[in-house]
C-alpha cells in the first residue's frame, strides 16, 4: 500500500504559467457566478510562481481581457504599451528595415505590452488565489496517476529527501498523490510528464512532429538615455548562416531592456552553439551601442513549441487535457504565445466546468477541442502555419519571402492552396561533425558577451546537490560511442547552461560528466539528442533557475 497521502480536487493542474492560471481562474469563475463549490489546486515546480517561467514578452491581452476585463483597474503589470515596431534584417555590421507596410495588418503590435511574463504570471497567481485556488509553489509532478479503467485520475509529486545513490535522507518525505476528477497539463514546451501522455495515448498520430526553437534571454539596466519604453525591435539574418532564427530587443520599465535570441533546433551543424550565437549577436554595432554602458543583470533559457497548427496533438484523453505551450499553440510569427496559451486554459475549463456540473466522471472532454477549432487561436494560428516550415526548407531569405507572400494571401482570404509539412523531428537534423564547417567564436568581452557558467550565475539556478541527477541517459555509453564519435559531443554545445562535459580526453579515457547543478530546465537536451537517449525528468520541486523578472 502507498505511504503516500492524497488529496482531493475536482480539477488539479500542473503548472502555473499562463494556461494554468487562466484555466484555475476561469474555473472558479464559473463556480462562482453559480454559486458553485469547486476545489481547484495548481503545482508548480518552481521555488514560487514565476520562477521558470521565461519569456520576451511582447503580450497581447486579447485572452486576458475576456478573462479578466477589468484588468487595468487591478494592478497589473501590463503597464508598458508598444509604441514603436521595428523589424531588422541585419548583416555582419550594418541593418536593413523592413517597411511596416509590407507586413500584414495582424503582425503589429499595436494594443500590446512588453511586460515581464513572469511578474504577470505572478499577478494572475493573486488573482486566482483571491477566488480559492489552491497554489502550491515548489512541488514538482513527478508522476501521472491512472485509474483501474486507465484513465488519467491526478499526479503525484516527487519523494524529497533522496539521496544521489537513491537511498532515504534522514529528512525524507514520499510524495502526495493529488487526485483530480480532470487533470490539466499546463508544463510549457516539452513537459515531462506531456511527452509520456503523448507517448501512452498516441495524441501525436495525426500530426506533423513537435519541433522547437531555443530562446536565451538577458536582461539589461541601460543609460536611461537609451532608452525608450515600448520600443521594439526583430532582428533577422546575422549570425545565423545555415540555421534560422532571430533577436529581440524590448524596451521596458525602468530603463530596462529585455534582449534575446531564437535559435531554431533543427539546425544541421553539431558545431553550432545556440549560446555563442546569442553572444556574437550582441556584439553587432547596432546592438552594442544600445548595451553600451549598461549592465546585464539576470540571463536563462527555455525551448519554445515552432511547429504552429500542424503539430498540434490531440488535446484530450480520459481524465485531463493538454493546455498552452504543452499543446504548442505558439504564434512564431508573431513571436507571441501567452495569449493563444491563457485562452486555450479558459477554453478547457468551460469545457472541465460543464462535465463536473453533469457529473460526468473523468471522460474525453470533447468541448475543449470543438470550441478551440472555432476560436480565435485555430484562426490566428491557420493564417501563419505555412511560416515556419517555409523558413525551414528554403532558408531565411527565401523562406521569409515565401512566408510572407503565404500570410498576405491567407490574411486576404486567397490563401495557397497546401499545408507545408514538418517531416522531421529536430534531434533527426544534425549531420556528422566531418560533414559540417567547425565553427570558432570569438572569446567573451565580458563587457557585451560572456561565457556560459558566469551566465548561468545570474540565473539564480539551485538544486539540491545530494539527489538522483535528473538528466537520465537510457544508454550510459551512447555519449561517447555514437554522439562523440559521429557529432563531437553536440550537447557540450547545444545546452545554454554548461550541463555536459565530456572529460578524460587526454588521458584516452572520455566520459560524459553531467553537471546537473547547472540545469536551467530549458529542455534542449531532450530534444536535440541526436538518438533522444537523454531523457529530462523532474528534479525536486524548487530546483531550477529562479528567474526574478523574466
């Protein structure tokens, strides 16, 4: 029999990013305007709400308004509007400006805010907690529970107090079962415990594959007379070579700049470094100059949903539901994904509310995919699906001019007469090293660029060292006899945050060190692998960057 204590809600939902509490807040709405009793508690495995969560952000309160349509008069942090909308196509050391007329109208950013998503994530927590969901901070879910019929009936969180060799810590305490009438998944890109969801209920079979971009991020306090708030800027072009992506600069409060860089992971190129990418951006004169005096205060790293409406998996199964970035309902064209995320929660909630209030007991939730197929989200993301993948298989330039022409016809209604495909995964990309240009960056400024582990400081990332490392490998020899023979150990540079190692080379004896300490929980690991014999899991809950303003 389980030592594990349970308890019981009617929905439970992992994960307190945007989906999550939008989904609790509408909840309790709803139960509310009844006058309704309906338990409701979100896990999130963060120190506290918004310690993971990363992003630009440039936020489209489109969701939020019908959530929560007196927002403005709450104190929120939605207080920085766009006022300025630039996008640059950059060379080695000059820019191109891409006219604002030659975009479609549903590419601007007017009416949007460049905010911190982590500090709306923590304002929505108080808005939720203030109508009786139950948040609970620094418990990571760690395992799905299923009933005897096999459906999904809630999680468990993790064991604290393990040891790194598995044994119980004096200060050991088992995980608590929480058991949901629905569960809703709301982990982010790539969540753990979504993949084996993916996996048991084969939600992926009538989709294209799930592919990602990695976004790095820092923070800058700059010279307040650099600095406008609401300005932002794209960037296109320069580093990159035979891989896409892209920057961004946004000008927020308090004469900060939030500064990032997208690298899409399907690139083809072992030697390629995401992070090192980001550096040698930063040191365009056009970007240098705006950094210039300033100071860099906080860094980190996610993996980020890119395959648009293609890749959508199923969305339901018995028992719970897949919500937000889990479901990959990123617009990546509008480089936004808050608002598609938070409106796909409330659309699951009313569908959750209803089937509790009929008392139906743990079916498919079928009203939640329904009413997404004739919400805004399916509209807005059938504009730009051919985008990405146009970018993919012609290149930047190319690939931008065919999307462009794509989104233009779609956005007047003519729209090309296909879908384009994704037909590979991103860990199916990489070539061999001997196949592929090795790539030498320049050696951190520490002034504008800076190497990994001094970023990975400003993350605030801990963990506690005495636990079962959390980067598994299914095959511990695969790091050497196939990713170091065939890729030269690709994950000593794909990973932003200076996890893997391989040491003994000199001596003829390498290995592949894991320095887990280090994990930003980005996810990238877990994608890119080239045989996907890394397999992230949950470490204990309150490990992790903790991310103050991101």
């Amino acid at each position: 029999m389980s030592e594990r204590e349970s308890m019981a809600y009617d929905v439970v939902i992992v994960g307190a990013g945007p989906a999550g509490l939008a989904a609790a807040i509408r909840l309790k709405q709803r139960a509310e305007a009844e006058g309704r009793e309906l338990s409701v508690c979100v896990l999130e495995k963060g120190s506290e709400v918004g310690a993971h969560i990363l992003s630009g952000a440039v936020v489209d309160p489109i969701a939020l308004n019908e959530l929560i349509p007196n927002w403005q008069e709450l104190d929120s942090p939605l207080t920085v509007p766009v006022v300025e909308n630039h996008h640059w196509v950059l060379s080695k050391s000059g820019k191109w400006a891409m006219p604002h007329f030659a975009m479609p109208s549903f590419m601007n950013n007017k009416g949007t805010y460049t905010v911190s998503l982590g500090n709306l994530c923590r304002w929505l927590a108080g808005q939720a907690e203030a109508l009786g969901v139950e948040i609970f901070p620094g418990f990571a879910a760690a395992e799905i529970l299923f009933d005897e019929d096999g459906a999904v009936k809630g999680v468990a969180t993790g064991d604290l107090g393990i040891a790194k060799d598995g044994t119980r810590k004096p200060d050991y305490q088992p995980g608590m079962e929480l058991h949901g009438r629905y569960t809703f998944f709301a982990e982010g890109a790539r969540g753990h415990l979504t993949k084996e969801l993916k996996r048991l209920f084969e939600l992926e079979r009538d989709c294209d594959p799930q592919v990602y971009g990695l976004g790095l991020k820092e923070l800058w306090d700059i010279d307040p007379a650099k600095h406008v708030p609401g300005r932002v800027i794209h960037t296109q072009g320069w580093p990159l070579d035979d891989a896409w992506g892209g920057g961004f600069i946004y000008h927020q409060a308090n004469n900060q700049v939030a500064i990032g860089f997208v690298v899409a992971l399907d690139y083809k190129n072992p030697w390629l470094s995401p992070f090192e990418e980001f550096q040698r951006w930063k040191q365009h004169p056009e970007i240098r100059s705006m950094l210039e005096g300033g100071r860099r205060v906080s860094y980190g790293a996610r993996a980020i949903n890119e395959g648009g409406w293609q890749s959508v998996p199923r969305l339901i199964f018995p028992g719970g539901a897949l919500i937000g970035c889990s479901a990959g309902f990123v617009n990546v064209p509008r480089i936004k994904g808050s608002h598609t995320a938070m409106k796909s929660g409330m659309l699951a909630a009313e569908s959750a509310y209803d089937a509790i209030v009929a008392d139906r007991q743990q079916d498919e939730l079928t009203a939640y995919p329904e009413t997404l197929d004739k919400s805004w989200i399916a509209d807005e993301l059938k504009l730009v699906r051919n985008a990405e993948p146009a970018v993919s298989k012609f290149g930047g330039t190319m690939g931008t001019l065919v999307a462009g022409v794509d989104m233009w016809m779609r956005h007047l209604r003519i729209g090309l007469p296909f879908t384009m495909k994704h037909k590979h995964a991103d860990n199916e990309q990489l070539w061999q090293a001997n196949q592929q240009k090795k790539i030498d960056y320049p050696k951190p400024d520490n002034v504008i660029s800076f190497d990994r582990l001094s970023s990975v400081f400003l993350s605030g990332v801990n963990h506690e060292e005495d636990q079962p490392v959390h980067l598994t490998l299914k095959d511990a020899s695969v790091p050497i006899e196939v990713n170091l023979k065939l890729y030269e150990a690709p994950e000593q540079r794909y990973c932003p945050a200076g996890v893997y190692e391989i040491v003994g080379r000199e001596e003829n004896a390498p290995r592949l060190q894991i320095n887990a300490q280090n994990c930003v929980h980005c996810k990238t690991c877990d994608i890119k692998d080239p045989t996907q014999n890394i397999n992230w899991v949950v470490p204990e809950g309150g490990g992790g960057p903790n991310y103050p303003n991101m």
